[in-house]
C-alpha cells in the first residue's frame, strides 16, 4: 500500500510537471508567435518607409522640374508679344525677298523690339515657331524642296491671310501646290479662261481653292 501510495503520488507529480511543461511550451510558442508578428509588421513599416522616401525623393526631383518649366513657360508667355511681331511680320511682309534680306529684316525687326524694351526671343526660329517636321516632310514628298527659302514659302503661301503670288519659273510652287491641294477640288485656270468667272463664284461659294495660272506682271 505504502508503494502504491508513492508510485500515486509520484505519478501525479509527474503530471503536474507535465501540465507545468506544457503550459510553459504554450507560452513559449505565443511568444515566438508574438515575435514573428512584431517582426512582420517592423518589415512593413520598414517596407513602407522606404516607399514613403522614395516617393518624397521623387517629388522632390519633380518639383523642381515643375519650378523649372513654370519659370521657362512664364519667360515665353512675357515673350509672346515680341515673338508674335516677329511672325507676323515675317508673313505679311517677307514673301518677296530672299533668304538674305529676311534675315536682314528679322534683324532689324528685333532691334527695334528691344530698343522699346519689348520682350522678344533673340534665337526665334521663323520655320520651328511656325511648321512641324512631319507637315515640311509631306510638303517635300508633294514636290517642295526643302532648303529654308523653299520652307519659308511654303508657310507664307499656307499661312498668310492674303492669296500668294507666286514668281516661279521653274514651276515647282505650282506643281507643289496642285499635288496638296488635288483632293481638295482645286480649281486650276487662267485669266484668259473663258470660265474663269464662272470659277471665281464656284471658289467663293464652295470653299474650293484655286491656282491662277500664268499671271503676267
């Protein structure tokens, strides 16, 4: 009985230290659990910190970029008087000259500009400000020459307000002009037409353009 007594006790001590084992594994493991976590969400702050000061990094860079164009843009909207003279000039008086009188007069026009404190581009560029690249490359593949007079003309007879008079002995401004305009129902004719009238009130009337051809001085 004595044996029993203590093989009873001792195996109930046993079971308590089991359980004691157990409790303390239990815990242990919420610990780690516990920990896991709080590493976890340390990873995601760090994570989002990151994120946070790349993307301030980057503001940065875009704002002063953004500073930079504001101040480019408010430089070109103070020039925009001086440039638009420049322009309108250039379309209403240069057709008849050459290259080199057009350069000598947007000189000149710009001299005066900033001798009346105008604000004006000293390195405006009458081509770029006033025709794209693709337009000059499909004004060439309809027979336009691509040298800086042939260019400038090609934007006085297209943007001009006023009909252009064309000297053009070699008759490419003529045979440019019937290529850009043939799906536009140009109307080709001559002072001498005996229509001619009749063409002017269909011009007028429906929109149409029309090249008169063979004017005489």
């Amino acid at each position: 009985d004595k044996a029993t007594g203590e093989l009873n006790a001792a195996m109930d001590l046993l079971e308590k230290k089991e359980a004691e084992v157990k409790q303390c594994q239990d815990e242990y493991d919420e610990a780690m659990r516990l920990k896991q976590a709080v590493m976890d969400d340390a990873n995601r702050c760090k994570n989002k910190m990151n994120q946070a000061s790349a993307l301030i990094d980057g503001l940065s860079g875009e704002r002063v970029r953004w500073t930079n164009q504001s101040a480019l843009f408010k430089a070109e909207t103070e020039r925009l008087i001086g440039d638009i003279v420049i322009l309108v000039g250039f379309l209403s008086y240069s057709g008849p000259f050459n290259q080199e009188f057009r350069v000598l007069q947007q000189q000149v026009w710009l001299n005066a500009l900033l001798n009346l404190k105008i604000p004006v581009s000293n390195d405006i560029n009458i081509t770029d400000a006033l025709i794209d690249t693709a337009t000059i490359g499909e004004w060439n593949l309809q027979g336009l020459p691509t040298d800086d007079l042939s260019i400038q003309n090609g934007i006085i007879v297209t943007r001009a307000a006023r009909y252009p008079l064309l000297i053009d002995p070699q008759s490419q401004g003529k045979n440019w002009v019937k290529n850009m305009e043939k799906d536009n129902h140009l109307i080709v004719t001559t002072l001498n037409d005996k229509y001619f009238r009749n063409y002017i009130e269909d011009s007028v009337s429906l929109g149409y353009p029309m090249l008169i051809e063979d004017v005489l001085e």
